[in-house]
C-alpha cells in the first residue's frame, strides 16, 4: 500500500494547530492551479546504474578486468533501463514534483577495438536523454537544470568472440524541473575528498545546487550522493559532510537538501550532524507514525524479489521553513516512497532501482495579493 503520510509538526507551530483541520487541509495529488502557487514538491532518485560496479573496482587481479566488466556488462542488459527509465518517469508525473535530485546518473560509451584510453564515444546507454523523453510521452515536460560529473572510467570488456571493447561509465548527480519552474543561480563542483581506487582510479563524489521559484517563495536546492559509510568506516563521508555542511552554512533562506546521503536515520553519523546542523526530515516529523520510510536496497539483480528493503539512506531534509509554516498556519506535509511495491515494476518484473524514491510535498503560505 502506497504511504502517504501526514506530518504535523506542532511542537513547532502550537499556536496555529487550530487552522489545521486535518487530512482535508491536505493538497491532493491532482492540485489545482490555485494549490500548486502555495506548494512545493520535490522528489530525491537513485537511479542505479544498472549493475555490479563494486565487483569490478573490488578485483584484485588487473588480467581479470576484462571478464568481470564482461559479466557486469550483461548484468546491465538485463536490467533494461529503457524499461526502468519508463517507470521511474510514471512515478514522477504521478507526483509532478517541482524538482527532482537524480543520483547514480549513468552514461555508457564504448569503443571497438579497445585501445586502453579515457576515450570511448559511442553512446549506448544515456539516462537523462531517455527519462526526459519518457516523462514528454507521459505529457511531462521536464529539464535538465543542473549535472555534475562525478567519477569517469574506462576499462576493457572481454567479448563472446575475444576480441576487447572499451567501456566507458561516466557518473552523474543531477536536478530536473518542471518546465514551468523558475531556475536561477546554478552551481556544482566535487568534494575534495576523493577515494582512491585500484589501477590509479579515483572515486569523485558531487553536488548540484539551484534556487527554485514556485510562487512567490525562492528555495536553495541541494542534491548530492555522499561516498557509503562503508568505505574506510565512513571516513570519506565524514569528509565530504563537512564540506557539505560548510557549502550551506550561510544560507538562510529556505533549504532543501535532497539525496542518496548514505547516512542511516536516525543514527548515522552524517544524518545526525547535519539535524544538528538544523535541518529538519521532513519524513520523520511525521506525529505518531510507525512507517519505516525505507528506501534500501534490491539485489543488484532487479529481477529478484530477494532485496527487502531495510534502510532509509534516502533523504528530504529541509530548513528556514519555519516562518513559511507559520504563515502557511499549519505544516502539512505529505511523504511517499515509490517504486518499493510489485506494482511499481516494469512490464517484465524488474524494479525500477535497487532504490525507492521519495516524494515530499509541503504547503505553504498563498501568495500575497
């Protein structure tokens, strides 16, 4: 059953709790013109890259590369993404969130013969392309705002007659909106703290960021995918969060962090700094709620129903919200996790990503005369 949640946070807002009038003062999924001016929706998405890339940075022997990449490689195939991107774009014209944090946004090229060079330029597979021309034959228009290019590889991949293809994965995090949102002020760059890999590969990790006008209201968006905290016991991590909590220090006007932050909630430790940081989830302010919000993780195989999910790593955190909501009267938020149900998956049973989704949607004040 898909979770759609109230969240009230009247320890905050204890004076207005009589203008909320429960789940009718709710914006429904089909909003109006007039409701859309006084909300904003936004959506964080790991996309998965489609297949087992920690077995081929984790091999120890070079001569092995080229089949390992071979055996990914066909893992990748069969995890269609044409399909996946088709569904990942139902879940977004469901909602039509205003902005959506996109992680794990993958590009394949590859080059006959291999040559062993950071060159490969036929495209094979193009995530951004192909979910944008999804979402236009759903009647969404929606575009590119933002892109960071994060870790950028090429290895050799073993064919069925032996001869050698370069393949070429290059990695990005992303933010798309609405054609009808105002975007301005767009910027990215890498952390510093990089993670060094096998065969003098380096690990880039990246944020985008934009402000959004919905209405009358501007917000800074943020979307990045922090290194796992099981790399080096989340030393990197723990790198990266500084430099991200450093980037957002002297922001004050509404901030929306979006993504993949590898952090568990409620203890991890980069979710913790950064609630300390004040922001706010806007998942877990939900009053007496019991649902978990897990977002993680499905089998690299996504043919599988082995992968239960487990974890929230997924997140929406928000702050400088609180005059907004105080003049909206109330906070009613509604969250929703997709592509976590049978229902969610393509036509030939695949998940659309070893990740769900997360739609957070908030009503604010309506405009001023």
């Amino acid at each position: 059953m898909k979770r759609i949640l109230l969240i009230v946070t009247a320890f905050l807002f204890t004076a207005c709790s009589d203008d909320l009038t429960g789940p009718t003062a709710l914006l429904s999924t089909g909003q109006s013109a007039d409701q859309a001016a006084t909300s904003l929706t936004v959506m964080t998405r790991n996309m998965y890259v489609g297949t087992d890339v920690d077995r081929v940075i984790e091999t120890p022997d070079p001569n092995q590369i080229p089949f390992v990449v071979g055996e990914v490689w066909q893992l990748l195939l069969a995890n269609d993404y044409s399909q996946r991107a088709a569904a990942m774009a139902r879940e977004i014209a469901a909602n039509r969130p205003h902005v959506v944090g996109l992680q794990e946004v993958s590009l394949f090229r590859t080059q006959t013969p291999a040559d062993f060079q950071l060159n490969a330029q036929e495209v094979v597979i193009d995530f951004i392309p192909t979910l944008l021309a999804e979402l236009s034959a759903l009647g969404e228009t929606y575009v590119l705002v933002a892109q960071i290019e994060d870790t950028d590889v090429e290895l050799p991949r073993l064919n069925p007659d032996f001869s050698l293809t370069d393949v070429r994965l290059t990695d990005y995090d992303a933010i798309i909106a609405r054609s009808d949102v105002e975007v301005s002020n767009v910027s990215s760059a890498n952390y510093a703290a990089s993670v060094p890999g096998p065969m003098g590969l380096t690990i880039l990790r990246g944020w985008v960021a934009a402000d959004v006008t919905v209405g009358d209201q501007t917000y800074r968006v943020l979307n990045t995918h922090l290194e796992p905290v099981e790399t080096a016991d989340g030393y990197f991590q723990g790198l990266q969060a500084v430099e991200l909590i450093d980037l957002l220090a002297g922001e004050i006007r509404p901030t929306v962090l979006l993504g993949d932050l590898n952090t568990e909630a409620p203890s991890g430790d980069t979710y913790v700094d950064l609630i300390a940081d004040g922001f706010m989830d806007a998942w877990d302010l939900r009053a007496g709620l019991l649902d978990t919000g897990f977002t993680c993780c499905h089998d690299n195989d996504l043919s599988s129903d082995a992968g239960v999910f487990h974890k929230r790593i997924d997140h929406v955190l928000v702050r400088n919200f609180e005059d907004l909501w105080s003049r909206a009267g109330a906070n009613p938020v509604r969250a929703e996790i997709v592509g976590d149900e049978p229902g969610d998956k393509t036509p030939s049973g695949l998940w659309p990503s070893d990740h769900g989704g997360m739609v957070v949607r908030m009503q604010l004040p309506r405009p001023g005369p």
